[in-house]
C-alpha cells in the first residue's frame, strides 16, 4: 500500500529534481534513496537463506581459510 507524503524542499533542490530526474519520477527516487536507510532486512532469514547455499559456503570457507593462514605469517 502506497501513502501520499508532503515533503518541503529548496526551490533549488525541488528544480534541481524536475530537470534531473523529471516530474514524475520523483516519488520513486525519493523512495529509492531512502529505502534502504530505514527499511532493515530480516538479517536472520537473508543468513539463513546464505547458508543453504552450498557452493557459497564452501567458496566462503576456502576464503577464509586461505585470509587465516595470511594472518599466521604477518609480524606481530
């Protein structure tokens, strides 16, 4: 469900939009540039989903492996 939002901006923030982005696309980059910022995954479900991925495990453990044997040769 969509809801209708009344934002207060610069004219030359609010021009900025229409020339750059175009009069009718300015909900949908709003939305997209603030999506992410308050909207929070479900990290426990997207980790879930990661670990039943076989080929990504096995590529993360090779990596990871290899990272710690790095870190034994480093001079402390």
């Amino acid at each position: 469900m969509q809801k209708k939002l009344t934002i207060t901006v610069d004219q030359e923030v609010y021009d900025g939009l229409r020339k750059t982005i175009g009069p009718r696309k300015i909900s949908r980059f709003i939305q997209e540039l603030v999506r992410p910022q308050v909207v929070r995954p479900n990290l426990e479900a997207a980790y879930a989903d990661m670990a039943r991925d076989s080929r990504r495990e096995k590529e993360a453990m090779e990596w990871a492996e290899a990272t710690f044997k790095d870190a034994d040769y480093e001079a402390r």
